[in-house]
C-alpha cells in the first residue's frame, strides 16, 4: 500500500522487527530522481544500485560479473544471448523474464526531460528476441563487443508493473519498484531515502533491516553528523578533516584512487559571441575565442594542476591529462598533465589575437564534487595571471546542472566517473559529437566536436579485438587532448568516514552504498 503525505511517498509496511541492525548513511549529493533511467549520475546510479538490479554488475574494480543474467556471450558477430536467474522477483512479487528485459531497454531512449541519458548504453541494439523466459538475445547491427559494459548501467524493470511510468511516478514511489538488495519505505526529496531489507533477493543477504540515507551536501554538516554519531557512514569526506579524522579513534576511513576525471569545459556550441566573454575593457566580441585552439591551450597551460591536487585538493588527488588514471583500459600512456607555462600561454594569447587578454566567467557548482568552489576560484586567479580576466561564480548543483545542460555557460566546471573503467565511457559522453540519435555526446554539455575523434571511437565501437580497440581509444583520447576538447585538471581519491565497527569494500567508481557496508567481523 503507498500512501503521500504533504508530498512525501510512503509505503505502508509491517514495523521493523525489534532489535533489526540499521544503518544511516549520509552523502553529499543528493539524488535527482528515484527513476534508474533519468539521470545517469553517481548518486543516482547509487540509489540505482540499492533498489533496481542490472543484468550484468561489477566488482570493486569495475571488472564485470553476474547480475540478474547468469551468463552471457557472443553467439555471433552481431548476437549476444544473456542467460537470466531463475526465481527472480521484483518488489511487489512479480517475475523478472526476458520479456521485462526486452520492455527495459525499450524504455530507455523514451525517458523525457532527461539531464544526462541513459540512450547511449542501448543505442547499439537493434532488436531484443525474447528466446524464451530465462534467455534473451540482442542482436547489433554488427560487431559490438562492449554491450555487456554498456549494459551494468541499465537497471531492469517490470513490463507489468511500469508500463506507462512517468519519472513522476518513481519519484512518488508508487513505481520505485526493483529486484534489489533493498525496497523503498520512503522518499523525501532532497532530505533522505529509507529502504528496507529485500529478503527475496537473489543475492547474499544483507546486514541491515532498515537503511536511511540522507543528503547532507554540506561538507561541516556531514563530518559532524559523523562525530555525534547522527549518521554511521559519509560519503565525499572534506580533504580538510581526512587527517583529523584519521586521527580519531571512534572513526576509520575508507579510501582508493577512484575513476572520476575533474575537468574544465569550454563553449564551443556558438560561433558568434559567447554568453560571458568580452574584450579586455568589458565590451562584446563578435567571436567566439574559444572556437580558437591557442586561446584553449593557453587556457590549459595556465592552470598549475600539482598546486591545485596538493593545496586546494590536499593530496586528494591526482593531477591528470586525460580521462583516466594509470592501469585503466584506455589510459594513454605518456599522455600526462600538461606543466603550467604562464609565459607561453601569454604568448599564444598574442597570436590568436589577445595580446591583452580578455574577460571570461568561470561557472561551476559549490557542493557537487570535492572542493568544487576552491578549484575554480584557484584556476580563475591562474588564468587572471596570464591577462584572461577571471570572474568565479559558484552555485548550488540543482541550479548549475540545468543551466550547464542549456549550454548557458563559456567556461565551467564538471566531473565524470567512468563507472565502466574504461575509455569509452568518457568517450561517448563527453568528447564525442553530440548526437542524440546515436547516443553520443549524452554530457557533452561545451558541444565539442571532432571527425577524427569520432572517426577513431566508431571503429572502436565495432573492434572485437581487445588490444586493437584499446588502441583505438588511446588513439582517440589522444585527439580530444591534444585538441583540448576538455581541460583535464585531476583525478580524485575516493574517500569515505564511518564509526568504528563498520568494514567497507572501497570502490573505484566512488559510489558508496549499503550493500557496500556490513558490521566489521
């Protein structure tokens, strides 16, 4: 039974039983939407992970392992069959079959108003043959050998139960139904989500009766509703308070070299004027100086990334040139962060036309990735040294999402996780040609474009063999980079805080979830 009140959707349930262990959790972002095909995002994949399943799922390193599909494999060039378990349920007791399979992945491409689609990761499949109710095939339009990647992003659900859907639904809870580890009990937007124990779940039973976890996006809130014991486990923790942390003998922490890329993004959607950008004495350019690539170069030269990972990130993380760190599938080897060269960006402001500089507004959020503010106010005073007068403006996440979707901004902050870990993750999403028909470009919000980049991720996307499509993706990562399609600034560390007591497997990916949390043994 699903009841709302004062726009909060509660399921009415049996009370908890007495004594059940819970847990609360605390994280810095907090989800957009209940709805697993909204809004691809970590926290939303997160939630995706707590109350939905996807047929294939990934370790802590991202290698791929079961999920709702048992096995899975190449019976031709262009078909892949999955093998699905057997006795699987959704939340309200319906079967999960190749037929809710099939009805997912129709679904996807249809979510509206999405702020970061889902499209991509099915775009390749061309048809869905229900073989019968345990088998599915997918059949591409040629060779694919990434569709068992592409699919751990694609949660599945309930033909019965969600035809017609609207994300409004999710959102309300009466369509937030899953087969995962965990059922909703209740969703209060931007405040927290509670779930409860699935006991029919597939896999390994859970510690936790009841879960709650709130969204604190403040960094101060969240430490101290860890020391006062208000909440067992944060997520984000502030680079400021690892050490004390550290240091104090009720907490532990939890930490890994993780897959998100923090970079810089330029407008390149307008040939003519550019929202915030003017000449030196604040009158309007008729250009876009951006379109130019010096003006790019200089940009990213100016930028000294080893202060920002050490002084501003506080050995948080990793200053980079590229997507993604050492040892990842894709990683171009040699391909490091560019030194910073005032001198030289200064010069090739001169040759593009600059000599003395220009006016610029850096834009990015103030409580979406660690130390967000910190970092473009730093980089704004870096490029105000070479003559590219910086103003900073931060703001809260709900806001700048939408606006940065919009391509209301010239210059801005964002992040990307690469929950796959690997390059054709970033690939798509970010530096490909937007292309909402292939599926590309889903979060490549500057517009970037380039045909050898694109030239090199298609053939990718159609290479079978593993060193010959790695190569393809260095090669196309070395493109987008030397063109500076983005501003690569660092990788971060993944780093978590609990009470004592708690053990947690640390993720590359960064997501932090309760089936990722069990009482220490």
């Amino acid at each position: 039974m699903l009841r709302t009140i004062a726009g909060l959707a509660v399921l009415a349930l049996a009370p908890a039983v007495a004594g059940a262990q819970s847990l609360t959790t605390a994280v810095g972002t907090p989800v957009t939407s209940l709805d697993p095909h909204f809004h691809n995002q970590a926290p939303n994949n997160a939630m995706g992970d707590v109350i939905f399943d996807a047929l294939v799922q990934t370790d802590e390193k991202v290698r791929l392992r079961p999920g709702l599909a048992e096995s899975w494999r190449a019976i031709s060039d262009s078909v892949w069959e999955f093998k699905l378990r057997p006795n699987v349920t959704f939340h309200n007791g319906k079967p999960f079959t190749a037929d809710d399979v099939a009805f997912s992945i129709a679904r996807v491409p249809q979510v509206v108003n999405s702020p970061g689609s889902f499209s991509g990761f099915v775009r390749a499949i061309q048809r869905v043959e229900v073989v019968d109710p345990l088998t599915v095939r997918m059949h591409m339009g040629g060779p694919y050998p990434l569709l068992p990647t592409d699919l751990f992003s694609v949660r599945m659900l309930n033909r019965e139960t969600h035809e017609g859907a609207t994300t409004e639904d999710f959102n309300a809870g009466r369509a937030a139904i899953g087969t995962g580890p965990y059922r909703l009990r209740s969703y209060r937007p931007g405040e927290r989500v509670e779930v409860e124990r699935n006991d029919n779940w597939w896999g390994p039973r859970q510690p936790w009766q009841n879960v709650t976890i709130r969204f604190i996006s403040s960094d101060p809130a969240r430490t101290a509703a860890l020391l006062s014991g208000d909440v067992d486990f944060i997520d984000q923790v502030p680079t400021s308070d690892v050490e004390k942390l550290r240091q104090n003998p009720r907490v532990q922490i939890s930490e890994v070299t993780g897959l998100r890329v923090i970079f810089l993004a330029l407008d390149r959607s307008r040939d003519g004027a550019t929202p915030f950008v003017t000449d030196a004495d604040g009158k309007p350019l008729a250009t876009n100086p951006l379109n130019d690539r010096r003006v790019r170069e200089a940009l990213s030269i100016a930028i000294d990334r080893p202060s920002i990972a050490s002084r501003v990130m506080e050995g948080m993380a990793v200053p980079s040139g590229q997507f993604l760190p050492e040892g990842s599938f894709g990683h171009v080897p040699g391909l490091g962060a560019p030194r910073p060269d005032p001198a030289r960006a200064r010069a090739l402001l001169a040759e593009a036309g600059y000599p003395r500089g220009f006016r610029i507004t850096l834009h990015g959020p103030n409580d979406r990735y660690v130390n967000d503010a910190r970092i473009i106010q730093a980089v704004g005073q870096m490029w105000t040294r070479i003559g590219v007068q910086t103003a900073v403006e931060a703001m809260p996440w709900s806001t700048y999402v939408g606006r940065s979707s919009k391509q209301d901004f010239s210059a801005f902050l964002w992040g990307w996780g690469s929950n796959s870990g690997e390059a054709s993750n970033p690939l798509r999403a970010l530096t490909a040609t937007y292309d909402a028909t292939r599926g590309w470009g889903a979060s490549n919000r500057a517009r970037y474009s380039n045909p050898e980049h694109d030239r090199l991720f298609a053939e990718s996307l159609r290479t079978l063999d593993d060193p010959k499509r790695e190569a393809l993706f260095q090669q196309a990562t070395r493109v987008a980079m030397e063109d500076i399609g983005i501003i690569p600034l660092h990788i971060q560390k993944n780093v978590w805080a609990m009470r004592r007591g708690l053990a947690h497997v640390a993720r590359v990916d960064e997501i932090g979830r309760p089936q990722d949390i069990s009482p220490a043994p």
